[in-house]
C-alpha cells in the first residue's frame, strides 16, 4: 500500500502527535509509577476505552456527562461514551467484578482519556491518565496513604519542590445550607469564593461575612493555621468536615518530606464527585496540576441492598508531569555496520546504550552512523567514538 504525502496534516483541535524522545519519556515515567503502585500492593486493571453511556455517566461519572464523546454501537444499537476519567472505571470494577475481593480493595490504572471541551489551562483533548483508588476504607489513614504515594510518587520522576494543597469541598455547602440563601445568591457566593473575593461575598452574606472571611484568610501553609482553623466559629455539621481536614492534613504533615502541605478550605473547583478530603499536586516551573484526588462515595451493589462504599484516588496527568521534569541525557547511540555478528553488540543491549544496526553495506560507515544521530560505531568487536 502507498500512502499519498499530504501538504498538510490537520489534527481536531486538542488532539496532537507525541515524538521522540517525549512519547519514550512519558512511558518510562509510566512505568516507574506503575511500579511503585505495585510495590505499595495496588494491583493493575485495565478497563475498556468505551463503555455503554448509562453505565459511565452514572453514580460518580455523573460529574463526566458534559464532557464525553457518545457513539452508536452499531452491533447493539444502543449509545456508548467514550471515557474521559478512568476513575469512574475502576469504581465500577470494584463494585461489580470485584465487589466480593477483600477490602480495602488497593487498584491502579494507566490509559488515554478523551474530552469533547479544552480550556486555556489544559488545551489537550487526549490525556495520559495515571492514578489508583483505594476502595472501602473511610480512615484518616487512607487519605494519609494515597497523598504520602503521590508525592513520593513526583520525588521518584524527579519532580522538584512539590506542593500538595488540600481542601475539603463539602465544607462551603454544609456552612451554606443553615444559612437562608436563595439558589441566585448562592451561584454568585461560589462564584465570588472561587476568586477569594471578600469585596463581592461581603455584600452577600451580610452577618456571615466573618465566617467566610476567617475561611479564606486561612488559606496558606498549614504549618500556620491550624489553630486559626480550629478557632472559626461554623455549624456543628461543616465543624466535622473542617476537622476531618485538619486531621488529615496533621496526620500528613508528619509523615512526608520535601513536600510543603497548604490549606485551601473554601476550594471546590475541579472536585466535584469528592465528598470528603481532596487534594492537589503542584510543583515549581508548572500553572497546572500535575495530578488530585480525594475521597469519594461509590453504591456497592447488593442483593438486597445499595450500601455506598468510602473510596480514596488520585490521578495523574502525564503530559502536565513532563512539562516540570528534569531533562535526562539520551543512551548513547551506536551504530553497528551491516553483517555484524549479533554476539559481538549483544553485552550493549542495555539501558545505557540504543542499537542502530546498518541495514545495508555502506562505503562510508561514519557518514551513515553520522546521519542517524549515533555517537559511536562498533569497529573491531569495540567501540569508537564519532568525531
């Protein structure tokens, strides 16, 4: 088959080509992950890239309804979405094909995702997504375990100066549902509190204007603010939210290095299927997450009964990741001449070196090697250096 050379090759807007060496790079890093999340006893699966849109859109994945692409399955005639968080994936596995495994139930996952919309802050459509759950467990100390592995998850690729900012996005609607508020005021108080505007919720609020001020003059490293936390004078029901995250938040603070920990109470912008402790990972040279999570509710399918399940994950965007690592030197490249005897070139097939093996005989052997980027030539049984 002959393919035509078109003069000019267009991908849908989001969606673009991954080269060398970045397509190598996300893999390894990949890899690396997947490895530690074994290491740490999360076991691997691997769910479908589409699955009927009642089932992916339902219970979590109802957050996910806007921004997945649907398709006819033309074998059963019945609607199919496209995956755009893998997340929702694994919740359905645990409660389905796993639903007898013992809990806490550790799974990990890596895999492409795609979304019908883009923004100026995450302009790709396609995306690497990397992550784990762990699945029936409501303790502080599985917050703790899926923050602490992600960050010694960043340490590992060599991310630099990682923040994790940690929120709890069901502490502004348990303050706000004692209150009065009608639904127009309450849009433009989350609005306003998106942007930490104490001039736009001042007028809003009214009376209650000091317990959203003491909130968001909080936000900062939590090394200096529990107690001012601990302090807010806030209804009984959110009082256990905002304690749950200082907990956590605490119980984090002695367990991982090289990472600062901030306090965003009033954040709730991008967790909206958590329903407990979240969090976000940020690092020095990158405006993006390089990955979140959080706490989650997943129904647990029963017999006689739909008993919701505590679930704790986070998720990584690969291509975000990339952006902050350290550029690391290439294998050295050599170049073995046309005929070589596979024993003599064998002990180099390591991580330390890429083989460029001479298809045909060549008059000018450094010229060819020159012309496929590599370093050095197999002369003799040894290695030679191009000059």
């Amino acid at each position: 088959m002959i393919f035509k050379k078109a003069s000019k090759v267009l991908l849908p807007s989001g969606f673009r080509d991954l080269l060398p060496p970045d397509a190598e790079r996300e893999a390894d890093s990949n890899r690396q992950l997947m490895d530690l999340f074994s290491s740490f006893g999360y076991q691997r699966v691997k769910p479908p890239l589409i699955e009927f849109e009642e089932t992916l859109v339902s219970g979590a994945g109802i957050s996910t309804s806007q921004e997945t692409f649907r398709v006819m399955d033309p074998i059963s005639q019945t609607m199919l979405g496209i995956r755009t968080d893998i997340t929702v994936q694994v919740a359905r596995i645990a409660n389905g094909s796993m639903v007898n495994s013992p809990r806490p139930l550790r799974l990990c996952y890596s895999g492409e995702i795609i979304r019908v919309t883009e923004n100026q802050l995450r302009p790709e459509r396609q995306l690497c997504q990397t992550g784990l759950e762990l699945v029936g467990s409501e303790s502080v100390a599985a917050d703790v375990e899926v923050i602490k592995l992600g960050v010694e998850s960043l340490k590992l690729l060599g991310v630099e100066d990682v923040t994790v900012c940690m929120t709890i996005p069901t502490l502004i609607p348990k303050i706000i549902e004692k209150f009065n508020f009608s639904k127009k005021l309450i849009s433009e108080l989350n609005v306003a509190l998106e942007r930490k505007d104490l001039s736009a919720i001042k007028p809003l609020v009214g009376n209650a204007y000091p317990v959203f001020k003491k909130l968001i003059t909080s936000v900062g490293l939590f090394s200096e603010v529990p107690e001012s936390l601990r302090a807010i004078e806030i209804p009984a029901e959110a009082r256990k939210e905002l304690i749950s995250l200082i907990e956590s938040a605490t119980a984090l603070q002695k367990v991982i290095s090289g990472a600062q920990i901030v306090i965003d109470p009033v954040e709730k912008k991008g967790f909206e299927y958590q329903c407990g402790v979240s969090f976000s990972f940020l690092a020095k040279g990158s405006k993006r997450e390089l990955g979140f999570g959080g706490r989650y509710m997943t129904g647990l399918d029963q017999e006689d009964s739909k008993k919701p399940e505590p679930s704790t994950g986070l998720t990584f965007f690969m291509d975000t990741i990339l952006d902050v690592l350290p550029k690391k030197n290439d294998p050295k490249t050599l170049y073995v001449p046309f005929g070589t005897p596979d024993k003599e070139f064998k002990r180099y097939l390591n991580s330390e070196w890429r083989i460029i093996r001479g298809l045909t005989k060549e008059k000018d052997i450094n010229s060819e090697a020159k012309k496929l980027n590599c370093s050095y030539i197999l002369k003799n049984n040894k290695t030679t250096a191009i000059s």
